[in-house]
C-alpha cells in the first residue's frame, strides 16, 4: 500500500532538518589539513557518518515512493531465490540503492554531481555511479567502517564529505518536487548565482540608499545591472571576471560603470572574500578560489551554457620546469596577504604597459623537486616579445614564496618596475633571504 500524503509530509521534513543541520555543520569546519591521519578521520566522521546514513534513507524513501510501498514494505521485500541475502533493501550500499532509482530521478542526480564536479576538481571522479561505488566499498561495507572508525583500525573507502551531502541534497530536492509540482530542483550552478546575487543586491541597495541620504535621486538600477550580468554570457562568468581582477589589482576591472555600480561591485569583491563561507567546505568557497585562480586548475573558471559545466581559464603561461634555477635568482616573500600573488607586481607591470603571464598547474615529473616557472612579466612592441622577469616555486613550497629572476637588462625595463625589483631585493636582504 502508497504512503499517505501525511506520512510524506513527515519523512520529508525530517529529511529537511536532517540535512540542513549537517550542511550547517560541515560549512561551519574551516578547510585545514590535519598531519595526524587519525585526527582528520575523526574531523570528518561525524558528517560522513551522517550525511552516508541521511542518503541512504532518501534513496529508500524514493524508492518506496516510485513503487507505492510504505517504508516497512520496502525494506521487508524478498529478492529472487537466487540471490545472496533475502532482503533486497536492507543494505547499506548506496549504489545499488542508487540503480534502484527511477530513472528520471537517477537522471537528475547524474546531471547535478556532473555538474558539481565540474565546480570541485579536487574530486576526480566524473560520474555518480562510480563516486558512489568507491564510498560504499566492496559489499556496501563503507558506511559501516565509517561508523566505526573511532575504535576500529579498518581500510576506509574515500569519501568526501562536500560530494556526499551535496548528493544527499538533490536527492531531497527530488522528493520535494515529487510532493509539489512547484518545486524545482536548483543546480549547483542556480545555487551559486542566487547565493551571490543576493549580496550583490542587497549591496546595491545599500549604495543607492546612501547616495539618496546625500542628496541624489533614486534612480533604476536593474537595467544596468541586467547588462552588467551579461556581459560575460552567464552572471556567474561576470562575477568570475570581478573577483580575478580584484585579487590581482584590488579593483573589479569592469570598464565604463557608473559611479554607484563600481562602489558596490568593490565592497562586494571585499565582502565575499572576507566572508566565514569562503574559507569553509562549501560550493562557494571552490568558486572563489578557481576565479581568483588560486588552484592548479586554471587562471580562472567559467561557467558554460552549451556544456552546462563550470570549464577552467587556461593558463596564460607555457609550461616550464628545470631542476635548477639560476644562480641570479633572488627568494622573495610576497609582502601582500596569503592568496593574493605578488598583487603590487600586477599593478606595476600594467602601469609599464606589460603583460603578465601566468602558470600555477606545477606540471612536471612528480617525483622530481625541480622548479616551475609561475609567473612573467613581458613587454611586447608591435610583435615582438621580451621577457623582463619570471617567478619559479618548488610544488610543495608555500604559495607566497617565490625565486625571482630578472630576464632584461635594468635599462630595459620602465621605471616602475626597475623600482618594484629594487624594493624586492632591499625586502629580501631584510629577510635574510638576499
């Protein structure tokens, strides 16, 4: 017999809060890398253990759903003769119970985790089935020794707790839609824009409303900011481009804004940057990294309409490693805050007329400590090219330590940047480090 509509109510609302306060709770961890294994497994136990138990339930509740059975009927139901248990339900293993699904709904989670995927690089596996087949274990045992990993000393399956809670969310945005047509399922892509749109706005508001105290009319402010948004075919590419500028000249780089649009376009870049979200295990915290391109992956992201996947900005600058760098070569400190790369050099370097490349993907042999060139600044005269000055990092070294070298002749450069290198050197011996 189908559950009443009451009891759907129920399990959905249990399955709401469930996941609500595991979101909170993982989005509420700043993202640290223990050195004790056992301190990291136990870090994360309590959300994996969570968000593993809180899809596995939603996946039998869809089920149950699809097939017009109470959960006790489910789970009571015989598999064929021939089959190794006699329970077809009683499982722990989330793919299987994820090949149960109907298909709409399977569909609708693959297009999410592709999605999502695109977003968190870090996670290397592209399709859901096989996430879910590498975080269940061989037999389904991995919610098991994840449960009790406090005590027992077991081989764990990967997992992630960010991929897993974030499946655990569409699949409850799937039994949401089933009781409201209203409803629709929010892709990861809907969920950023929104989330940083309402910033925005409410910023904009803000500005307006300060310029009104002071004596200016109020004005329409939602058709330039419509065009704003387009202007790089998707809102989410228009906020990309804001925040790789502002990390790397501390202004947002749209050109021909009005006064009121540039100020809040500045306040927003400084706001999300400093917000809790941006350092914690969220969705958001992955896009402002990769705009900024402060991960291997690329100088920026993108996000592609036609392919409905976030893509990476390539890199501007070609690979290049060498196991020793030259003897000129000067250690120097990024004198700027901890994830914004040599930000005065951008300045400088634009105010020559220069253009600055850019590489931070370290490809090379990994088992080799060699140095990769991350950075060059050239200047470039009706064709022709000359480079002026690089910057090399080992793999492993802290991402604000940097090998200066200088490619150019000092009358060769402006003076801007000839004054920039000198101040560099004068930094270094301060340090020690000349």
């Amino acid at each position: 017999m189908p559950m009443s509509r009451d009891d759907k109510l129920e399990i959905v609302q249990r399955l709401r809060t469930a996941h609500r306060k595991t979101s909170q709770t993982l989005e509420s961890e700043p993202v640290t890398h223990e050195l004790h294994p056992g301190t990291d497994i136990a870090r994360n136990w309590m959300v994996i253990t969570t968000a593993y138990s809180g899809l596995e339930q939603t996946l039998k509740y869809l089920i149950a759903e699809n097939a017009n059975l109470t959960i006790e009927e489910l789970i009571g139901r015989p598999v064929p003769q021939n089959a190794a248990n006699n329970k077809r339900y009683r499982t722990h293993d989330l793919a299987r119970l994820f090949s149960e699904l109907e298909p709409r709904a399977r569909d609708i989670v693959r297009d999410f985790y592709g999605r999502f995927q695109s977003l968190h690089s870090y996670v290397p596996i592209a399709d859901v089935e096989d996430f879910l087949n590498e975080i269940s274990g061989q037999g389904g045992v991995g919610y098991e020794r994840w449960r009790y990993t406090l005590i027992e000393d077991n081989t764990l399956p990967s997992n992630s707790p960010e991929t897993l809670a974030a499946i655990w969310g569409v699949c409850f945005q799937i039994a949401e839609q089933n009781l409201s047509e209203n409803r629709r399922v929010d892709m990861p892509e809907t969920q950023l824009t929104q989330q940083l749109w309402e910033q925005l706005d409410k910023l904009m508001k803000n500005v307006l409303l300060d310029q009104h105290n002071a004596g200016e009319p109020f004005r329409d402010i939602y058709g330039e900011m419509r065009d704003w948004l387009r202007s790089e075919g998707h809102p989410l590419n228009a906020f990309a481009e804001v925040l790789w500028n502002f990390s790397r000249y501390g202004s947002h780089g749209a050109d021909g804004e009005s006064d009121w649009l540039s100020e809040a376009l500045t306040q927003w870049a400084r706001d999300i940057l400093a917000s809790p979200a941006a350092s914690a295990r969220t969705s958001l915290r992955a896009f402002l990294n990769r705009a900024q391109g402060h991960t291997p992956d690329g100088a920026s992201i993108r996000w592609n309409p036609q392919a409905e996947r976030f893509k990476a900005v390539p890199w501007s600058l070609e690979d290049r490693f060498v196991d020793v760098l030259p003897s000129e070569a000067i250690p120097i400190a990024d004198p700027v805050p901890r994830g914004t790369p040599l930000h005065t050099l951008w300045t400088v370097a634009r105010e020559c007329g220069c253009r600055v490349l850019e590489n931070r993907a370290f490809n090379g042999p990994a088992d080799r400590e060699g140095w990769f060139r991350t950075l060059q600044v050239q200047a470039e005269d009706a064709g022709t090219v000359k480079p002026l000055l690089s910057m090399w990092q080992k793999r492993n070294d802290d991402y604000d330590i940097f090998h200066m070298v200088e490619e150019a002749a000092p009358e060769e450069m402006e003076q801007p940047l000839r004054r920039w290198i000198d101040s560099a050197r004068k930094f270094a011996e301060i340090r020690g480090h000349g």
